[in-house]
C-alpha cells in the first residue's frame, strides 16, 4: 500500500471507536456562513479525522450558504475557516452574533492549515489536512508533534523540499 492508503487506515484504526465526536463548521473561503455539503472532500475529511460535519445533511450543490441562525442551532464545537478565506479567524472570534457558540466560547476557532497549498482539496495533500484535523480534534490518539513530523517528512519526500512549522499552518 501506498503512503496515503496506510496513513489512511491509521487514522482509521485511530478514530474508528470514537463515541463522542465533536461537532465541526468548516467554513468557506468567502464568509463565515458559506460551508461545504455532504457531497465534497471537506465533509469526508471531518469524518474521517473523528470529527461530526455539523452541516452534512445539506445536500444540494457544493459551497452553499447557510444564515448566521443556522450556524447558532448548530453550535459546533470547532470552527475551522479553510485557509484562502478573506477573513480571519479574529474576525470570527469578534462577530457578536456568534458570542454564544461553543468554538468561540472554548476558543476552538482555528484556520485549516498550510500556505503552501490547501490541505482541504481532492488532492495527495489533503492526508495531511485530515492528520492536522486528527490531531486537533484527538491529541490525546495523534499528537500535533507526530502530525508536524508527518507533514515535513511528506514534503520533503515528495517535492524535496523542508517546511517549517508556520508553512504547515502551526504557529
């Protein structure tokens, strides 16, 4: 088997008795309220890192924009905006309509990582999305220094070159 399929099958053997999965909103690059549906990689990333999509029972199209009311009921316990969004997580931390949800309260509000390339696409890279997303959900089954090691090592393996800690997103 191949890097992805095995480190695929870890995170599974990792996640797969997981009673108590914590509700995840991942947010778009547009705004706050744009979310992906149960039909993109972004909901099989959450699920598969331990985490229960908030919004997977939408199903029409892809992106799709959900009201600020939504988002409240929903009350997810992490807030993760991908990291080409145009806006911050401050701006989220800060929105007083959203004072009352769980991520803002626990200040589990954190950008998907990387800035070399979006870990939340249908690529290679999105296995280190979803060890970065095992790690934040479940240190105590993947520990963020683990996920750091994995990361460099894929990107000095595959395109030979050495990334640091803020180049994965981890500061």
């Amino acid at each position: 088997m191949g890097f992805y399929q095995d480190t695929m099958s870890m995170v599974n053997g990792l996640t797969q008795n997981i009673t108590q999965r914590p509700n995840v909103y991942l947010s778009g690059s547009g705004d706050i309220l744009t979310t992906c549906t149960s039909k993109m990689v972004q909901n099989d990333i959450i699920q598969m890192a331990g985490g229960n999509n908030v919004s997977s029972q939408l199903t029409d199209g892809y992106w799709t924009t959900i009201s600020t009311e939504q988002l409240l009921a929903w009350n997810p316990d992490y807030i993760l905006p991908v990291s080409y969004a145009s806006y911050t997580t401050d701006d989220i931390r800060n929105n007083p309509a959203l004072a009352g949800v769980n991520a803002i309260k626990n200040n589990h509000v954190f950008l998907f990582p990387s800035t070399i390339e979006p870990w939340d696409y249908p690529t290679p890279s999105s296995i280190l999305g979803i060890l970065w997303l095992t790690s934040t959900l479940h240190p105590d089954l993947y520990s963020p220094d683990e996920y750091l090691k994995v990361a460099s090592n894929f990107y000095k393996t595959y395109f030979n070159i050495d990334v640091t800690a803020e180049e994965l997103g981890v500061y």
